[in-house]
C-alpha cells in the first residue's frame, strides 16, 4: 500500500479506513489471483455453482422472443453475487491463516453470521426484483415482436443502463467492504454496511477503477457464455477480501 493514512474526519459509528493509492485495485486482483493458484479446485467448485446457477436462471426466464428479459436478469445477477461469494472469502482468510482450504468450512462459517447474512441477503433480494420489475418495464423502448433498428436498440441500451447504474451504484457502495467486515469481525449489518459506504466515498478514484474492473470481468463472463465466470468470479471474491483488509482497520 502506498498510501496509509487513515480518514481525518472518521465517523463515530463506523470502521476507520485507510486512503489507498488509486492503483491499489490492480494488487488486489494479483493477490485474487494468487490465491486462485493456491487453492484450485475448491475455487473451481465454488465457480463452476455459480455458473450452473446462471444457466438455471437463463432456462427458468426465458421465454420465445424474451431474450431481452433474460439478458436484463442475468445483468441483474450481479446484485445478488456479493452474499454467494461469503464462501470465498472464507477460502482467503483460510489462506492467510496458511490453512487448507475446504468449503465444509466455509458453510460452517456462514452459519456463524447466518443472522447478518440473512438482513443483508433481503437487501439485496429486494434491489433485485426491483431491478428485475425495472429491467422488463424498459421492453416498451425496445419492440421484440418487430425488427428494432439500431435506434430503438441504442434507446433500450441507453435506458437500461441508466436504470441499471443507479442499482448497481448502490449495492457496489454496500457491498464493497461489508461482507467480509461481517465475516471477520462481530459487527451487525448496519455498521458493516455503513463502514462499507464510508470507505468507498473517501477513496472515490480507487473505487471507480475497482468497480471498472468488476464491470469487465462480468462482461468477459457473458462474452464467454458464462463460462468465464468459474475463474473471474473466484477471483474478483479472493480481490475483494484483500481489498477489505487493505482498506478497513
């Protein structure tokens, strides 16, 4: 870390952080990475569910002609994959205790937090099916039954995207820290929640590279049928735990 300095100004009711350098993003995903190598196949497992859990999502949704509804709610997915990615880093910490990793331990973990995890993962279920009643309202700028041109799809794309940034932008100020703050430490979901959001408006240009590389990573996995997700899923969760315990004291 190049800079170490924590907020002046700190809250009462939240975790001191540290103002992190704006390329600090960058080594968390080489330390997301590291830990990948170290601990294959349970990342692999763990990759592997979720990508089985969006084809799920794809065949229950989708419908002749609805493939734009489809498409809306897998990019809704990413508002629920903070809460299923607990179980990674639980692999990192078991990393960095120099443990074996193994999921049996990451369930018995979740257990432990079962109540915090519970009000955060209703949080996010309702941002989800708001975001899925939003994302189905946008099909009247976007006329499946007719053959769009590349106006009404650049409308659609423009719409939804708004929509979908001002979502995402919530959960990713949520979601940033708090997770694993829950998971380490003893602390209820408001305090998590609210340490999360701190930290993340007072190291704003660092936050928008990591929410960058975040972006890329979910795209590279629909470019690649999802299947790309087995590997940048368990490794953005592994980035995500370092850069929890990079930024927050």
């Amino acid at each position: 870390m190049t800079e170490s300095e924590t907020n002046p100004d700190l809250l009462p009711f939240v975790a001191p952080c540290r103002i992190i350098s704006v390329r600090q993003p960058l080594v968390w995903l080489e330390k997301g990475w590291q830990d990948f190598r170290q601990a294959p196949v349970p990342s692999l497992v763990y990759g592997g569910s979720l990508v089985a859990l969006c084809y799920l999502l794809g065949i229950f949704t989708w419908q002749p002609g609805g493939y734009v509804l489809v498409f809306s709610l897998m990019s809704g997915f990413v508002f629920i994959a903070p809460i299923l990615a607990i179980g990674l880093y639980s692999i990192s910490c078991q990393l960095q205790w120099g443990m074996k990793p193994q999921i049996g331990y990451c369930l018995r973990e979740g257990r432990r937090h079962l109540g915090n995890e519970l009000v955060y993962s209703m949080i996010l279920l309702v941002i989800f099916l708001l975001w899925a009643r939003a994302a189905s309202m946008t099909h009247i700028f976007f006329p499946v039954e007719a053959a769009p041109g590349i106006g009404d799809l650049a409308v659609f794309l423009l719409v939804g995207s708004a929509i979908g940034s001002v979502f995402a932008t919530l959960v990713f100020c949520a979601s940033a820290f708090s997770l694993p703050m829950m998971l380490e430490r003893k602390v209820d979901t408001v305090t998590a929640v609210l340490t999360s959001v701190n930290a993340v408006m007072r190291n704003k240009r660092a936050m928008v590279l990591w929410a960058l590389l975040i972006v890329l990573a979910v795209l590279v996995g629909f470019m690649t049928a999802f299947l790309g997700l087995a590997v940048l899923m368990p490794v953005i969760g592994y980035a995500t735990w370092h850069a929890y315990q990079d930024t927050i004291i």
